[in-house]
C-alpha cells in the first residue's frame, strides 16, 4: 500500500498579485457603474431653494384645504394615446373650465417629464393626444376654472399597457 504524497501548493507572489487585482476591479468596477447610474439618473433636485419652499408651505396648504372645501370631483382618463379631462361640482354639474394643463413627472428623474396642453373638447372636458410610457408617474393637473388660483391636483398613478391602472 502506498501513500501518495501530494505537494502543498504554494501561495506565490503572483497569485497575490491576481487576487489584488481581482479584488480592486471588482471595488472600482462597481464604483464606476454606480456613479454613471447616479449620473444618468436622478438630479437629486427636489426643489430649487428649499428656504423658499418652506416659506410657500402654510400659502399651499391654504389653498388646498380652501379648494377640498369646494367639494368638486375630478375625472381623468388616460387611455388609448388619449387624456381626457373634466371637472364637476358637489352635485355633479360640469364645472367651466378655461383651461388644462398636465404635467407628467417621472419619480425618479427628469428626462421623461412632459407637459400636455390639453384642448377644450366635448362638453366641459378637455382633451389631447399623449401615450406616457408605462409605469409609476406623478401627475400634476392646473385646471383654470375662473377661480383666483388654477384648480390643482396632484396624483401618483400606475400606468400599465397605456391606461390608468
């Protein structure tokens, strides 16, 4: 019976070395992918000077609960390349509208936020013609129903093989 001897490898400079550069370019592999997402992405920009921003606060706030008060309920459609849009009273009545614009914003970043004019349509509803990509966006809808300051909204929806989800 003999015993095979099997000689330890050894660790060697050069596998030291490999290791080394094995470990670092993974670290500044994944540092470079991350700033070039963090670059392509997200400007971080909430808003453009925050001490302003908190001044306008208790103003919009104001005006929200003045416009919650008015009890009117909003409708919009997004469907088939189409958003539409309308506005009615505590009673159901369509309220005159002068005006609609919808902003499109991405949550995540800029490049994809759009704003659609939309045009009086039939009735008291407005329309145009706008396809947002599917996913989660935050819309905005400035409503100029003759009141002092445009009738606002702002909605965070889901939009999924083009209609509201």
């Amino acid at each position: 019976m003999s015993v095979a001897t099997r000689r330890p490898r050894e660790f060697t400079g050069r596998r030291m070395l490999a290791v080394f550069i094995a470990f670092f370019g993974v670290v500044i592999g994944v540092n470079v992918l991350m700033a070039t997402l963090a670059n392509t992405t997200w400007t971080g920009l909430v808003v453009e000077d925050t001490y302003v921003a908190s001044q306008q606060f208790n103003k919009k706030a104001e005006q929200g609960r003045a416009q919650a008060a008015l009890g009117w309920r909003s409708q919009l459609v997004i469907s088939g390349g189409d958003i539409r849009y309308s506005l009615a009273d505590g009673s159901g009545k369509p309220v005159a509208l002068h005006g609609v614009k919808v902003m499109f914003r991405h949550p995540a970043y800029e490049k994809e936020d759009k704003l659609v004019i939309l045009a009086s349509g039939v009735g008291q509803e407005f329309a145009a013609r706008h396809q947002p990509k599917d996913g989660v966006w935050i819309v905005e809808v400035d409503a100029d129903a003759g009141l002092s300051e445009p009738y606002r909204e702002v909605r965070r929806l889901i939009i999924a093989h083009g209609e509201i989800q």
